[in-house]
C-alpha cells in the first residue's frame, strides 16, 4: 500500500506543494469543502476549479494539515496466492524444522537492494499449532515517480507452511503477496527452506516442490481444467464467468471459423461479460487445441458455516500474453466478496481466509481431477 513520506510533516505545504497532496485520490469534494469550512469559507461550488486556487492561494494551520493528512487513505493491493505442495519425509514439526539461525534479512541480501523488509520478523505457530506456521512480513520501496509526501510504498507479504493430514504426509506452502518485491521476497524464503529441508532429509532431495505451471497443461487440458472450476462443489456455486483472457496459439494453424484472428493478427483477446463460458472458444471442443486460455474471472454464490453471499474470484496464469514463458505460476486473487445483508457483522478478512482455504481445496480436487482425465485420455486406445 502506499505509505505517507515522513517529510510530510517537517513544513505547512502551500501552493504547488499543496495541489500535489490536494490531487490525491483519496481528497474529493467532501473533503475539500470540509476543509474550507474548518477556514470559514463557505463556497457553491466543490470542484477543483473553485476550491485548489482559494486553498493553494491561503496558508493551512496545523490543524487543518492534521485533517488533510488523515484523509490522505492509502490503498492497499490485494492479496493473492499462489499455492505449492511438498513431501514431507520426517517426523520433526514444521515449527522445530526452522532453523534456528533463520534471519530473512540474510536472505533477501543483495548488492544492489531494491526494497528493504521491515524488521527481522520470524515464523510462529499459528493457534499454538507446531505443524501450521506462518512467517508475515512488511516490504517497502521508494518510489521516485510519486509526489513528494508519496514517496513510500509498504507491501504485506506471508509465507505459510501447513501439513496436511493425508497417507502421503504432505505439506502445503502458501505464499501471499501484494506486489512483485513480497513476491520476490516471498519466492527467496521458500528457496531458502527448501534447501534446508533437503540438507536435512525433512523432504527427499530429488524432488522438487510442486507448483501448478503454465505449461504443465496443453492448450485442451489448460481449458479443460478452468472449466472443471466452473463446476464449484459445495461451498461454491458457480453463477457467471465474467473475464477471460484469451487468445491464439502462434504455433498453431488456424481452422477456418477462427482464422480471422490470424488475419487480424490479433495476439490477445481481454474479453468481459457474463456467460463467457459459452463463447465458440470455450464451448466448442474442436478449438480448444487452437486457443490459449490463461485467465478467468467467476462469480460464485458460496456458503460457509459462518456465511453466505457471492464473490468474484481471478484465477490463472497472469501476464502470460506479455511474457509467454511456461514457467508462469497459477495465482489466485479473490477480487470482491459480498456476503448477504444479515452477516454484514463478520469481518470481510475472516471471509476471506475461509475463501481462500476453501477456493484451494477446490482447486486442487478439479486440478487432481483433471490430471486424470488427462492420464486417461493418453492410455485410451483410439478407435
């Protein structure tokens, strides 16, 4: 999110440095003519036309910097995930598995640092559990492009670990970020515990963590498994598909009732509506060959033991289309939650974190599911 610069406080702002702050989106005409009124002016008229020259022309007292800072909200980005499962091959507790040494300052070093983490923050126990643990941590960056009292940004990252109780002793690493450094952060820790878990034999040496890549999934397999999802289970119930982000196969030829997209040249299709799972590309087996899916956005009714209402959840492979590298992650971004009028009480965070852990129990069932499938469709002999 972005944080106020301390220098704000060192002066009264007044004229040009003073339209900068008024320009923040989060000053509108409530503010403003809240502002003129704690002056004792009184105007008709809230836009910027009339309130910036009487405000930048007038000095602020410490007071009325008090109220223009409180205004200043700043806006956090959301949180997404990105969701990975190891082989756990040891009694130890996750907790005890830590090394004792562990200083994510040391990992996140670099000659040339970007970011600093805020801190020396560490792993705990979540509910005194030994086995579900959870590292948080605060990022910030300077930003230079940004007015004079913006120049901080601070960014929440996590890195959890949980096992999960299954015959395979697995163990599923969660990463929550809110920018590409708590990405970045994020991916440096998991790097580090992983080579620490194979050093000590926690997990088996020869194999990696599992991750959910782009290229994991051919072009009918990839579409095949968002659409698994728009089945939902019983906490989600599938209402609508709202987004898509589509687009040609280069490498492949196109059949005749989509090689306009071809002659148009057309690369990426950023496709917006309501009932997108019924479009040709999707609906039509035949072109699933021919088509790179690698975003979709659902609206699902959900139901959990505290509460009901809908959300509208972003799942897939971002950036791809700028990127094209197979290496692409799947993320998981929960972009609304709306829960029904009688549980208005119960805090969107909580939602969230069921969401969260019930959206990814989904997602690897349908993910498992299509595995299957997969592995089926191979070993069938073709008549």
């Amino acid at each position: 999110m972005e944080k106020i610069n301390d220098n704000i406080d060192r002066f009264l702002p007044f004229g040009e440095s003073l339209r900068a702050v008024l320009q923040h989106e989060s000053i509108k005409d409530r503010e403003r003519r809240l502002l003129l009124r704690m002056k004792g002016v009184f105007v008709n008229n809230t836009d910027e036309d009339s309130t910036f020259p009487i405000l930048t022309t007038s000095l602020l007292s410490p007071n009325e910097f008090e109220f223009l800072k409180e205004s200043l909200q700043v806006k956090e980005d959301r949180e997404k995930t990105i969701n990975r499962t190891l082989e756990w091959e040891s009694t130890k507790t996750l907790i005890s598995a830590i090394p004792d040494n562990f200083n994510i300052q040391e990992v996140i070093k670099t000659t040339f640092p970007r970011y600093k983490v805020v801190g020396n923050p560490n792993f705990k126990m979540v509910g005194n559990n030994p086995d579900k643990i959870i590292l948080d941590f605060k990022c910030e960056t300077t930003n230079y492009s940004k007015a004079w009292f913006r120049g901080k940004n601070e960014f929440k990252g996590q890195v959890a670990f949980e096992k999960v109780k299954t015959k395979d002793n697995k163990v599923q690493l969660q990463i929550v970020h809110t920018s590409p450094e708590t990405t970045e952060i994020a991916e440096k820790v998991s790097r580090a515990l992983e080579r620490h878990f194979k050093e000590k034999n926690y997990m088996n040496p020869k194999k990696d963590i599992q991750r959910i890549l782009f290229k994991d999934f051919t072009n009918e397999e990839r579409i095949n498994f968002f659409l698994n999802m728009t089945e939902g289970d019983d906490v989600f119930d599938f209402s609508k598909a709202t987004f898509l982000d589509i687009g040609p196969d280069p490498n492949e030829n196109l059949p005749n009732d989509i090689n306009w997209l071809e002659l148009a040249k057309v690369r990426e299709l950023n496709i917006n509506g309501e009932v997108l799972h019924n479009i040709p590309f999707l609906k039509d087996k035949s072109l699933h060959k021919f088509m790179v899916l690698s975003e979709m956005e659902i609206i699902y009714d959900f139901s959990l033991p505290s509460v009901e209402g809908n959300c509208k959840i972003r799942f897939g492979f971002p950036n791809y289309f700028k990127k094209r590298i197979g290496n692409i992650e799947l993320v998981v971004d929960i972009v609304k939650i709306n829960p029904k009028d009688e549980y208005f009480n119960v805090p969107l965070s909580s939602i969230k974190r069921q969401l969260f852990k019930e959206f990814e129990k989904m997602k690897t069932e349908k993910y498992e599911w299509s595995k299957m499938q997969n592995l089926h469709k191979q070993y069938t002999p073709k008549s």
